[in-house]
C-alpha cells in the first residue's frame, strides 16, 4: 500500500482549453515527469499541487473551490490543485527568476564577459519567487491535512527550491523528497547568483529529506555547493549533508520513458499516417533527425554547422540526406530565446541557400508544437542528432531509439544526463566540438548494418529496463528509508 502522496511542479499535468464549442478540455502533458508521477498518484489516490498557466487553467480554477480540480479520462482520475498567481508575480518568478536565472545557472548560459548584471530590479523578482514559493508550501501543508497520516512530498525542480524548507516549517515532520530535472550548475559557476539567493536556494533544498538527481555529476556538483554552505556537513562518500542535527540524502534516481505507452501511441492510425507522408517526403534520402524544444541549450546552430561541414566534406552525400528539425517554440517571453529562434531560422536558411539545389534542401526545420509529428519521424530516422550544450537528463535520447524502425545510430552529447546510461551504444560527441560532430555525422550515416544493429537493439535494451515506474519508486524507498532513520 503506497503513502498518501501529494505531487508539487510549477506546471501541472494537464492543461485546459476552450474547444471550437465553448467547452473547457484538458490536454496532457508529454514527457516521463507527467507519465511516471500520474500513475504512481493515481495509484495512490495523491493530489497534484501546480501553477495555473493557462488562460483556461485559470478559468478552471475560477469555477472551483478553492483551485480544486476533480478531472476525469476514463478509469483514470485526477485529483488537482492549482494556484491561481497573479501575472505579474507569476511573471518575476517564472519568466525572471525560474527561467532567467536559475535555468541560466544551471546550464552555463552565460556570456560571463558582459551578463549576467544583477541590478537591483532583481529584489523585486525574487521576492515574487519567495511569494510563489510560499503558496506552494502553504497549499502543500493543507492538502497534507487533508491526506492526513505520513503524507510523501515530491516536490520538482528549481521553481519550486525554497519550498522544502517552507513546508518543513509548516509540518516540521513531513516527508519532503525534491528532485532537480536539470543539470546542477558547479559551486564557482553557481556563486554568480548573487549571494542571497544562492544561499537561499540551497538552504531552502536542504529543508528536503532527500534530494534526488538524473546524474551523478549533477548530484556531486550541489553536495560541492553545499560543503560550503555555514552549517552543514557533507559527507562526499556516503551522499549525505547533515545540518541541524537532520540527515539530507542525496541519491540520483534516472527518469525514463514509458515505452509500451509510446509503442501504442506510434501504432495510431495517425501516427501511421503523418509517417507514410514522411516517408514520402524523405524520398530515397537518408535522414538526420533533430527533436528539441527550442531551447538555449539545444545546441542547434552549432548542429547545423557540423551537417554543412559533414556536406562540405561529403560532396557525395548532397542530394542523397536530409536533415529534419522539429523545434517546438518555447520560452518566448524571454528576448534570448526570441533571438536565438532567429538565430536557428537564419542558419538553417543559409546553409539550404549555399548548398541546396533544385528539388533538394539540405535542411528542412519544423517549427510548431508537434509530439505527433515527432513520434512519426522517430520511426524513420537513420541517424538521431542528440547535441545539447548540457542537459539534465534528455528523454528524445530515448524516445527516438524506443520507436526507430531502421537501425538508426544515435548521436549524443556526452554532456547529456542520459549519456550516463545510453553512452557506451552511442556515437559521442563533444557539443562545442563541430569538427568532431561532423565527423560523427559521417561515421554514423556509413556505418554498417551490424554495427548499427547492435547498436540500436542495446539502446532500446536499456530505456526499456528503465521503466518510469522504478524513477517514483526509488524516491518513494528514499522516503520510507528517511522515516525509518528518524525513529
Ligand atoms: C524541461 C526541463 C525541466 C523543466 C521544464 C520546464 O523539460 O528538463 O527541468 O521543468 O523544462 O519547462 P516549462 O516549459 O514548463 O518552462
């Protein structure tokens, strides 16, 4: 029998929208977070606390009590709550703080020669963040009444970072687990924060029982921002910080995809449909596939420039590949993403005018929202181009290889959290490295059947022997083990 179990992340697992009729309907998320929590909350009768983000999220909570949301599809039942915030706190904590800095630290986004330039229009932001904060605790702690007996937390990512020391000191005994999606910035490059608000962030975290990453470097970079943090012990060999008398364990816990849940998916008749197109589409050419959210740390002009070079040096290969981009547009509040958007558009539109010829261009870029469409061309790729500058964890890098149907050969950035597990079936590449990358292209678009085989049946392996499922269940064995050391 699970714990009660309440589930807390910045955006929730569905999203409402008005339909052509008037009627509010609920979209699900994609992406192992949603998939793995839902079940395990389902299971357990849990409660999901988010942000509403929408118009019609909000809309939704206005015909609520109190944002609570009672969501029925099929058997299965949701039970949310969600936080009506007013937009331009929403905006300092999500758009300024959340996005803008954290995401920045933990990524290395930077161009340390002229930003960051914290100026004191920073204090207001980040009192947005702490108010945020503290209405997640506070909604945390009631619906942990509600629940009633040792209610489990499973608080996501750096939005939501000062809410485990929020909730510690409204239930001091709850059971708080926080998981970081991202990669975790090293302690030199995480002290650019301004000093408040790095000490803040990781003495809310500590609040935690346990704290979970994708990687073990993500892991080991916060233990090293914690060991110098006043006041807390960590012990590097055993993961552990002990501060105020309390044990913190840090413990890395990979997510992964449901497969199956995609497999049937792929079998729709309009997955079938979108990949008989692509297939004509491809024609008799080999495909380089790309799927991203379009994001800082994509590395996508960089990907691009290893496909020209590959071209320049192939010249044979002209005419006989074509790269495909799906890039779901995201962020678009933040001017750097607006910027770097049109950095994609630009490079991508010049090397289709340098080498394209009629009836042939090198690059074709998708930009839109489409999990549909990329399911369909998963199918179809003979080679996956996976090159983010770093990431947390990476899920296309398991997607693509679950649903390919030609042996395709992934190439990764081995500064992917997945490439901790994928790596070894993986061509790797260094993300900064394009002559390195434009080699990979070659070697993986020549490379013989066998090799690609072997290649492709053990990358499925591994994310199958993965599934969501044990990503919850490890946290939840984390918390039963933190409850016991307590006794
Ligand atoms: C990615 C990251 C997550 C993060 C999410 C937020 O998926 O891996 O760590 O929570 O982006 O995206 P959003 O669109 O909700 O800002």
């Amino acid at each position: 029998m699970s714990p009660p179990l309440i589930v807390a992340s910045n955006r929730g697992p569905l999203t409402f929208e008005r339909a052509k009729g008037g009627a509010l309907q609920a979209r699900r998320g994609s992406g192992g977070l949603v998939t793995a929590l839902s079940s395990a909350l389902i299971e357990a009768e849990g409660v999901w606390v988010a942000a509403a983000m929408s118009k019609g999220d909000r809309e939704m909570v206005a015909a609520s009590k109190g944002g609570r949301i009672d969501h029925a599809e099929g058997d299965v039942r949701y039970r949310l709550r969600y936080l009506d915030i007013p937009p331009d706190i929403y905006d300092g904590y999500y758009n300024r703080i959340s996005n803008g800095m954290l995401w920045f630290a933990h990524h290395y986004l930077w161009d340390t020669v002229t930003s960051p330039s914290f100026g004191p229009d920073v204090d207001e932001a980040w009192e947005a963040y702490v108010d945020v904060n503290r209405r997640f605790a506070t909604a945390l702690a009631e619906e942990g009444e509600a629940l009633g007996g040792d209610t489990a937390f499973l608080i996501q990512d750096y939005h939501l970072s000062l809410v485990p020391r929020m909730l510690r000191e409204l239930v001091p005994d709850a059971l708080i687990a926080h998981f970081s999606h991202t990669s975790i910035a090293g302690p030199t490059y995480f002290r650019m924060l301004p000093a408040r608000i790095h000490d803040q962030v990781l003495w809310g975290l500590m609040g935690a029982d346990v704290l979970g990453f994708h990687s073990p470097a993500w892991a080991e970079n916060f233990l090293l921002s914690a060991r110098q943090f006043p006041g807390a012990r960590v012990d590097l060999a055993r993961s552990r910080i002990v501060t105020e008398g309390r044990e913190v364990m840090v413990r890395i816990h990979p997510i992964s995809v449901d497969g199956r849940a995609m497999r049937e998916e792929a079998a729709t008749p309009r997955v079938r449909s979108l990949r008989h197109a692509l297939n004509r589409w491809r024609d008799n050419n080999r495909l380089i596939l790309r799927v991203d959210r379009l994001e800082l740390t994509k590395n996508v002009v960089r990907g691009f420039q290893a496909y020209e070079l590959f071209l320049r040096r192939n010249p044979s290969w002209i005419g006989r590949v074509r790269f495909l981009a799906l890039l779901s547009p995201s962020r678009m509040e933040l001017p750097e993403y607006r910027e770097y958007t049109e950095a994609c558009l630009a490079e991508a539109r010049r090397v289709n005018d340098e080498l394209g010829r009629d009836g042939w261009m090198p690059i074709e870029l998708r930009l839109k929202d489409d999990y549909i469409g990329a399911i369909a061309a998963y199918g179809l790729y003979d080679v996956l181009f996976v090159n983010p500058v770093i990431d947390g964890m990476n899920l296309v890098a398991m997607e693509g290889p679950l649903l390919n149907r030609r042996r395709g050969v992934l190439v990764l950035s081995r500064n992917a959290g997945a490439y901790g597990r994928l790596g070894r079936y993986a061509l790797s590449v260094n993300p900064f490295d394009v002559d390195e990358m434009a080699d990979a292209l070659e070697e993986a678009i020549t490379m013989p059947v066998d090799e690609r085989t072997r290649r492709s049946r053990g990358l499925s392996r591994l994310v199958l022997a993965n599934p969501p499922a044990r990503w919850v269940g490890g946290q939840l064995e984390d918390l039963e083990r933190a409850k016991r050391r307590r006794r």
